[in-house]
C-alpha cells in the first residue's frame, strides 16, 4: 500500500482552490450578465460580463497561488536555518 504525505495532500488542495476560485468567479459574472441581459435583451452583456469573470478569476487564482509560494519558501528558508543553527552548535 502506498503511503502518502500531508504535503502531496495541500498540493492537491491548492489546485482545487484555484479551480473553485476561477469557476464560481466565472458563475458569477456569466450570473450578472444573465441578468442584465433578461432586462436589456443585448447579448453583449452576457459575453462581456463572462470574460471579466474569466480575467478576475485567473488574476485572484494565481495571486492566493503566489501567496502559498511565499509560505512554502518561508517555511522552507525557516527549515534551513534550523538545520544550519543546529550543525553549528554540533559542530562547536
């Protein structure tokens, strides 16, 4: 049986997030432009209010993305540091 580790697991759970971020921001705009478009019956608003879904999605997406890049590196620049402060205290 093959054992897996908590870090494969938030990996996993960050593509989800991103997917979840960008989908329901794209509902969201294709929801306002479905209402704007059921009083004004111009399709424009419709198109136009899903491709602002679409860039907002990707831009929130990849700025929480970002933001868990600088988590891991902190945590691993943390990690690395430890490691150095303990084999200088080994060591003399």
């Amino acid at each position: 049986m093959k054992k897996y580790d908590l870090r494969s697991l938030s990996h996993l759970n960050m593509i989800i997030y991103f997917a979840v971020i960008v989908l329901s921001n794209i509902f969201v705009g294709l929801l306002i432009g479905y209402l704007i478009y059921s009083f004004t019956d111009q399709q424009i608003w419709m198109v136009l209010l899903m491709f602002l879904g679409i860039i907002s999605g990707l831009y929130s997406g990849i700025r929480e993305l970002l933001k868990e890049v600088e988590k891991y590196e902190r945590a691993e620049k943390k990690a690395e540091r430890d490691r150095d402060e303990n084999n200088s205290d080994n060591s003399g």
